[in-house]
C-alpha cells in the first residue's frame, strides 16, 4: 500500500533534483540577469539668497534678530534667506550694538544668544 506512494514520491524528488542541477540560479550574475540601476538622488534647488542688504532686509535683521535665543550664521541665512557674507556682517553689527552676546568664539562658527535685561 504505501510502497507504491513512496516510489512516487521518490519520483518526484529524484525529478525535481535532475531540474535543480540542470538549470542555473537566475541570479547567477550572467549576461541576461538585469544590471543594478543606481537612482540619480534628489538635486536640491540652488538657494536665491539676497546678496546686497535692502532697507527692508536691515529692519527685520534690527527687529528679528534679537528675539532669536540662538543666533549664527547659519541660522541667518536659513530664515532671512540672506547670504553668509551678509549674515556675518549683521552679526557684528547687532554684537557693537549690544543686543546679542557671543557665547562661543570658534574660527568657522560663532555662537550668541540674545542680551538680556541684567546684562
């Protein structure tokens, strides 16, 4: 009874094995497998900062700035859409003027917080 069964089954095994030696894996890495297409990566926008400073420009820098608790270039020129040029020159300014005060002093970036009422 199950003898019969078996020797099928053994068929199919043993047929299944013969496919399996004969025919490569697809992702053998031959001529006709696709090739890997590495996507392009997103571009960013080329920033249309203000190179020259406007009168509107210089009152939001006077009115703006000093409200900001944390204050660098960089910070500048990412909300007054201004460029760095431009941005180091304000910070000067608003720091002679007394409304802002450097709390670090590094050679490529300058840190200052806004001057408060006991200073």
């Amino acid at each position: 009874m199950h003898g019969g069964n078996l020797g099928h089954l053994e068929d199919r095994i043993d047929g299944n094995l013969a496919k399996a030696k004969a025919a490569p894996p697809p992702s053998s890495g031959g001529k006709s497998a696709k090739k890997k297409k590495w996507s392009k990566g997103k571009v960013k926008d080329k920033a249309q900062h203000a190179v020259s400073l406007d009168k509107i420009t210089y009152d939001r820098i006077l009115k703006e700035v000093p409200t900001f608790k944390f204050v660098s270039q960089s910070i500048l020129i990412e909300r007054l859409k201004i460029n760095g040029s431009l941005a180091r020159v304000a910070i000067r300014h608003l720091e002679k003027e007394g409304t802002i005060k450097r709390i670090v002093h590094h050679s490529s970036q300058l840190i200052y917080t806004r001057s408060t009422a006991s200073d």
